[in-house]
C-alpha cells in the first residue's frame, strides 16, 4: 500500500501524516453514505443551479491573479536588469524588494494546482519550472566552504548560460533538490545563503562586479549575472504560459474545455485544489515536515526568509476560492458566485463550517512571526505552537472539504 493512501486513510479519521508530491492516486471521501466511482461520475446527482456561475467566477480568478503574477515578475526582471546594469547596495535591494512582491500574487495561485490543469499537467505544466523546492543551492552557485560549486562555475561543463539550457538542467539526473529555474533560484542569486538565526541570507553585491571591486574569493561575476537574468526571463515565460491558458473567449485553450465540459467535473478539479493544497501540501509538506525537523532547510522560502508570506499566501488563495473574490495589484476586486454559495445550496450548514474554518486558517498564518526559521526552532515552544495552531486549522478545513466532495457524490485524487 502507497504512502498517499495511508495518509488519506489517516485523515478519514483525523490524523496526519506527508510525503512527496510527485503522482497522484484517487480515493472516495468516504464520509456519508453515498459513493464516487473514480472517474468522477455522479450518478443521480442533481447539481445546483449556480454551479456553471461558480466555475466562471473562478476561472475570472484564476485569470486575473496569473496576470498579476506575471505583472509583478516583469516589474522583478525589471529590477534585476537595473541590478544587473550598476550592481549597487541599493539596486540590490530594490531587486529583492520586488522579488518579494512578486510573491504576493503568485502564492494565492497555489490552489490551482493538483488536478493536472495548466501548471502542473504532466505534458508541459510549467509548475516545476516555476516554484520547486526544496533546493540544493550547491547545484547553481557557490556555498560555504566550496567557492567552485554550481553551473555558475562549471565553466567547462556548462560552457553556455541560456534559457534552453536551464531548463535542462532543472532537476537534473532526477534529483529534485537540483533546481536551476523559477522563483527559489533566484531568490538564492539575490540573497545567498541564509546563515543567521536572526535574518535572511546577506549575498554582497559585489558577487556581480567584475575586477577589483569584486568579492574576493568569488568568480564568474559574469556567468552569475547572465544566470540570473536568463531565470528571471524564464519566469515571465512560464508565467505567460499559465495566464494565456486561462484567457477568456479564446479557442483551443484550457478555459475553454474547463468551463465547457461537464460542471461537476470542473467542480471536482477546484475542491481537489483547495483540499490537497491544505492538508497534504501546506499543512503537510511544508509545515509538519519543517516542524517536525526544525531544520531551515525545510522552510520554503529559507534565503530571503519569506516562509511566513508563503503560508499566508497559500491560505488567501484557498479563501480566494471559496469566497469567489480575490483582490488585483491595483485593489479592484473580481468577484461572483462562489464555492461558497454553491455548497450553500446543497448544505448550508456545511458551508458556513468551512467558511469558518478557513477564516480561522488564514488568521492562524498571518500570526506567524518572521523569520520562520524561528518559529520551528526546537527552543521556542510558542512559535512551535504557533504552527501547530496553523497545522490544526489547515486539517480541520481538509476534513471538512472530505465532506462537501461526498455531498457533491465527487472523489479526491491524493498524492503520494
């Protein structure tokens, strides 16, 4: 039996348990007394009125917070081109100022993934390229206590530096630790390592001057400066990606087949989002996982110190769903007929309970205290605590969302 199982199995009845997130197997709610065939197939099942409403509002959604996405990683590259032109302290900072607004965006997007849409289909889902973690930062560039490691200095290995070529390189050799695209990358390139218990990683700019104003001991100022503009123009291409698939009123793309196929199955495709991503995922994989080890290694988001963003960004995505609103870079709302309001229609009271329980994960996330490293540092029983409170109201909304698929007669596909 797989692990995905046993950990579906668990939370059926109220453990918790995480793995990787690398396939996925399908398993009923088994809550209630009716039952889902795997494919999705309702039988009887009537479905609300406002169902078709509410996968259209999300679509809006989906749409919209990518062309956020993708406008906050144009102004990132940006940035990192003023950067890359007269590396400064300032400009540097101005570079890691916008890579963290960036995020902002891009984190609420998270509930999209887990049914094989747009990001992360197995054929050419860009999520891998975009956002993989955990990374061995020895594989892009130098660490401490070896100034040679990297593709940045692998001159003779990795002669070129382009696009065609990080993407290549991305988990080489199947390792997932070696990640050489996407957000974490350049994250790395603009903080360095995170070795303070207090703060960030604190890379110099210098690491970017050639000749005499260089860092000494480090080399390949050049290569570190292409690497790190080609992965940022690899973000706007991915991101273009995602976006252009959910454009409204254009043929062929997935939008179109999404709201067109049958409402149920749609409906399927945004609950598994919402439950994978706060059980197995946050709850999971980047919670107890880093709690459980107290290691820095583990938090998202380790060289800028941001993990406590990615918690909060996760859990505003998955409210963002289930209310049927999300707020725009400029503060304009897009809004309709929710998640809510259709399982409303079936269970008022259920709906109300997952309403509440969400509010309550979200409030939990924002009382995470920077840096996160902290909060799952062994020695501090209240930042532990703190996560586990996040952890306890991620589950609690899980096993809830188990119920709303069984009274949708719907079923679940787990990853392993």
């Amino acid at each position: 039996m797989n692990r995905s199982f046993l950990w579906w199995a668990a939370a059926a009845i109220g453990l918790a348990a995480c793995g990787d997130d690398d396939s996925t197997s399908s398993a009923d709610s088994g809550v209630g007394s009716d039952s889902a065939a795997a494919d999705g197939q309702t039988g009887s099942f009537t479905p609300p009125a406002n169902l078709s409403a509410a996968i259209e509002t999300y679509a809006n959604i989906v749409r919209a917070s990518y062309e956020d996405s993708l406008e906050a990683a144009e102004a990132l590259d940006t940035a990192i081109d003023a950067f890359l032109a007269s590396p400064t302290e300032q400009t540097l900072i101005a570079a890691r100022t916008a890579w963290l607004a960036s995020r902002e965006p891009y984190l609420q997007t998270e509930v999209y993934r887990f049914y094989d849409g747009p990001i992360d289909n197995p054929t050419d889902g860009p999520e891998g390229l975009l956002n993989a973690w955990p990374m061995d930062e020895a594989f892009v560039d130098y660490v401490e206590g070896d100034a040679s490691a990297g593709v940045i200095n692998a001159i003779t290995s990795v002669p070129n530096i382009d696009a065609s070529t990080l993407e290549g390189l991305n988990e080489a050799e199947g390792n997932e630790a070696n990640v050489a695209t996407g957000y974490h990358p350049i994250e790395f390139l603009l903080w360095g390592q995170d070795l303070s218990e207090t703060g960030p990683g604190e890379r110099a700019h210098t690491d970017y001057v050639e000749g005499p104003g260089g860092t000494v001991g480090v080399e390949n100022e050049d290569r570190r400066g292409d690497y790190l503009a080609t992965v940022s123009d690899l973000l706007r291409t991915h991101l273009t990606q995602v976006r252009d698939a959910w454009a409204a009123d254009t043929t062929g793309n997935f939008r179109e087949s999404f709201e067109s196929a049958d409402p149920l199955e749609s409906f399927e495709q945004i609950l598994t989002g919402m439950i994978v991503l706060s059980g197995f995922e946050t709850a999971g994989e980047r919670l107890q996982t880093a709690l459980d080890s107290g290691d820095q290694e583990d938090e998202h988001s380790c060289f800028s110190d941001n993990t406590h963003r990615d918690m909060v960004g996760d859990a505003l995505g998955i409210q963002n769903v289930y209310e049927g609103r999300y707020t725009r870079l400029d503060d304009s709302e897009v809004t309709g007929t929710s998640v809510y309001d259709v399982v409303a229609e079936v269970n008022k009271d259920l709906a109300d309970q997952l309403r509440t329980q969400i509010n309550a994960s979200v409030a939990a996330a924002e009382a995470l205290q920077p840096p996160f490293d902290q909060e799952i540092a062994p020695s501090n029983s209240a930042g532990n605590e703190r996560v586990r409170v996040l952890i306890t109201a991620l589950r609690a909304q899980e096993m809830t969302l188990f119920e709303v698929f069984n009274a949708f007669a719907l079923s679940v596909e787990i990853p392993e």
